[in-house]
C-alpha cells in the first residue's frame, strides 16, 4: 500500500511510514495511491461470508505486501472478537449496532486493529524506543484506544480530553485504566486537544525526545478496519434479499462516513449516503453553499460529533476529485438540534421499542428526512455508534431504566481514576511531556 498527502499528490510513503508518521509533515492526510476494486465475485457472494472473513479480504487488498496474509487474519481474528450485528425495525429500517466492543463504541474496530497493527510493525523495528501514542478525544476515542492499546508491550498511551465536556461514564473509561495509559483533562474544547496533539507532531524536540505517534481517526490504520462493517452490513442485509441500500452515518470528524466511502470506491454497492450531524454543521453548509467555513465546535448531547472543523473531511473531497457536484451526487449532509435529538430518542423508543444513543438518533433523523423527499424500495440502514448507556444523562427516566447496561460498565465504577490537569497552552503540554517520560 503506498500513500499520499492530501496536500502532496506527488508524495509516495509506505504503509508502515502511514502509520506511525499518522501525518504527513505538510499537515494533509495520509491517502491510499490506489483504492483496489474487490472482485465483483466476492461482492456477489458477500452474503456467503463472516465478518472475519471480510475483514481479511479487504485488508489484504488494501493493505498488500507489509503484513502477509496469515499474520494479518490472526491480527483480525484477536481485534475483531466481537459483532457487528443489523437489527431490523421494519423493512426498510435497520440498525447496524457498532457498539458490542469493549468501550461499547464504534472506535473499538479502528482502535483494536491499529494498535495491533502497530505492535506488530513495532516487532519487526530493531531497537526501538516505546511507542508513545497521542490522543485527542471528545469522548469515545479515548475509551476504545485506552481500551485498545491496554497492556500491549512496548506501546503507551496519553489521552486529553476536553474537561467537564465528556459523560462521566466516559471520564471514567478514559481515567481508570492505569498500566500503560495516562489521561489529560484539558481546560478547554476537543478542538483545543487536537491542536495540542497536532502541536506536539510538529515540534521537533519532542520529535527526537520521544517516538510518537496519533491514535485519532486520521490515522490511515484507524480507517481502514471501518471499512470492513459496511461489507458485513451488506452480506446480512443481502441474507434477507435487500441489495437496495441506503447508510446513515452519525458524523464529527468524518472518519466513519469516509470508511463507507472507500468501501463504496471498492465496489460495495450503495444507493446513497447521508453525513448526519449535531449543530456541528460545517459539513452540511459547505453542501448548501459550496463554501468550506470552519466553525468553533458547540457543545451538545451528541458531544462525540462536537467538531467544528471535521479533520476527515479533506480525505472525501479527494475521493471526489474535489468535486462537490459529484460528492452531492452521493453523499446528502443533515444538521440536527439537541431537541431533535431528544425527539429522534423519543421516536425510536416509540415507534419501535428501540433505545438508541444520542448519536445513533441523529442518524435515525437523517433516514426519516431522507425517505420523505425520496420515496423508494431501499433499506435505509443507520449506524448505531455507542451504546446508549454511556450517555444517562440524555435519556427521560421511563427509558433510561429500560437499558440494559453490560457487564463492562457495571464493573467501571469502582476502579480508582487517575488524571491530570491542564491548560490549552502548548508550552504547558511539552513541558508535561518532557518531564514525565
Ligand atoms: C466518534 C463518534 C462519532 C463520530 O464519528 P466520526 O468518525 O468522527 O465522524 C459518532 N458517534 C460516536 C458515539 C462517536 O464516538
């Protein structure tokens, strides 16, 4: 697999260098030269297929040569150890839950195949220094990459989250991990953190000091396993005879919704589709106007979509050749309210007895408006991103005590949590660096 920058067509790096660069040093992103076409065969008989063996297939056409296939099925095999089930409310919605992970997350399957993917590249290097990971997070990353990282050898883990800004659940995931991880609360917004962490990329005694390396989701090696659920979506839904089908992503930094679009650019058919968001709206101005305008991120219930200027975003305009006309063609972007949202709750848990996160509501939303402007015979399938006993606070009391909470967080709240505090000043986050090695 060979890579560009978004901002160096002519730049050509290894997967390996992808992976623990995480950014080219231009400040673009990281893109695949070549996005393979899978055989229409194996698209054909996806419904013939586990989510494993998905997996494998196209990992091994994207990723090629660094890690032979054998290696790359048991790297899967450990990573993936959970499903990713569809769950119909009727014939034309469904539900495709991400959120059976260890941190009941989505980011589980970015997290958990990278930080393999990583100690496995890590294995191969001779003398090398322990691999610090840097994390910005508006609430679930953190948690799937602690999570995801956890005890892997030779590998450490540094988190800052926005203070106060994250469910206490999540703090909780984030703070109470000890062994190889350590969390930041940072006195200010995620936008805040991911400067910090971009900071930190570019500074070049940090740079020589330690081996560091980003766990966001512009990591190439975070992207790629997303990829692998749209297919899994389509074989079940293929199962029940649907092949017209339409995804609904809840959407921050575009990652996710980027992850279905390169599965899209590999040959899985999808009729189209929709980039739902919180007041976070940037995309789905751009859309209207054609005019990119970054805003501050706001706070709202869905605060992992908290994102004022979607990092990802750059990465779907080059799939689309920049070409807005085109990307409208196949991509239609909504922005909800907070009372949407606990509209969208309230809808579900009504209509179909289903209890979905703030996230995943916003994405239910998106279906309800896309099918009233567009009548048809598709399955409009929305993406579940977390749990929803993650986020207590969001829900009414009569559905809140209908969750069913898993083991995972039951057994959270009585670990110690530990954390640190810190401002938005960059000097401030060196020096803590430099002086806790
Ligand atoms: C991160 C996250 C999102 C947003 O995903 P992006 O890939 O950043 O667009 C949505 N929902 C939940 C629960 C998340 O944790």
């Amino acid at each position: 697999m060979k890579l560009y920058s978004t901002n160096n067509k002519d730049l050509s790096v290894s997967f390996r260098e992808a992976v623990f660069n995480s950014l080219p040093s231009d400040k673009g992103l990281y893109m695949p030269v070549e996005i393979p076409s899978l055989s229409s065969d194996f698209i054909a008989k996806l419904d013939q297929y586990s989510l494993q063996e998905i997996a494998l297939e196209v990992a091994k056409n994207l990723i090629g040569n660094p890690i032979p296939a054998a290696d790359l099925n048991a790297l899967i095999a450990e990573a993936l150890n959970f499903d990713a089930p569809v769950v119909f409310l009727d014939k034309h919605t469904a539900v495709l839950e991400l959120f059976h992970g260890p941190s009941l997350a989505f980011k589980d399957f970015g997290a958990r195949f990278m930080s393999r993917v990583m100690a496995y590249l890590s294995k191969e290097e001779k003398n090398h220094k322990v691999l610090d990971v840097l994390v910005a997070t508006s609430g679930d990353t953190g948690g799937a990459v602690a999570l995801g990282f956890l005890g892997v050898a030779g590998t450490r883990v540094t988190i800052l989250y926005p203070k106060g800004k994250v469910s206490p659940v999540q703090e909780q995931q984030l703070t109470s991990n000890d062994q190889n991880i350590r969390a930041i609360a940072i006195d200010g917004t995620f936008d805040d953190c991911q400067t910090l962490v971009k900071e930190a990329f570019n500074d070049p005694e940090l740079a020589s000091a330690f081996r560091l390396t980003s766990a966001n989701s512009i990591n190439i090696a975070r992207l790629i396993p997303q990829t692998f659920y749209y297919f899994h979506a389509y074989a079940q839904l293929l199962r029940q005879g649907i092949k017209n089908i339409v995804f609904a992503v809840p959407s921050g930094n575009f990652g996710n919704i980027g992850a279905g679009l390169v599965a899209h650019k590999m040959g899985l058919p999808v009729k189209h589709f929709l980039a739902a968001t919180n007041s976070n709206d940037t995309v789905p101005r751009f859309l209207e106007t054609d005019s990119y305008e970054p805003k501050p991120s706001i706070q709202t219930l869905s605060n992992a979509m908290d994102v004022g200027n979607p990092s990802n975003w750059i990465r779907i305009m080059d799939l689309f050749e920049k070409d807005s006309s085109l990307l409208k063609e196949k991509v239609t972007a909504y922005a909800f309210s907070d009372e949407d949202t606990r509209r969208g709750i309230e809808e579900l848990y009504t209509d179909y007895g289903y209890i979905a996160c703030p996230h995943t509501a916003i994405a239910y939303l998106a279906t309800e408006a896309y099918k009233e402007k567009n009548p048809g015979d598709y399955t409009a399938v929305f993406l579940a991103t977390a749990h929803p006993c993650k986020f207590p606070e969001v829900f009414p009391p009569e559905i809140l005590a209908a969750i069913d909470t898993p083991e995972q967080v039951k057994s959270l709240a009585s670990r110690p949590s530990k954390k640190e505090e810190l401002g938005t000043a960059f000097q401030g986050f060196k020096q803590w660096l430099l002086a806790n090695r």
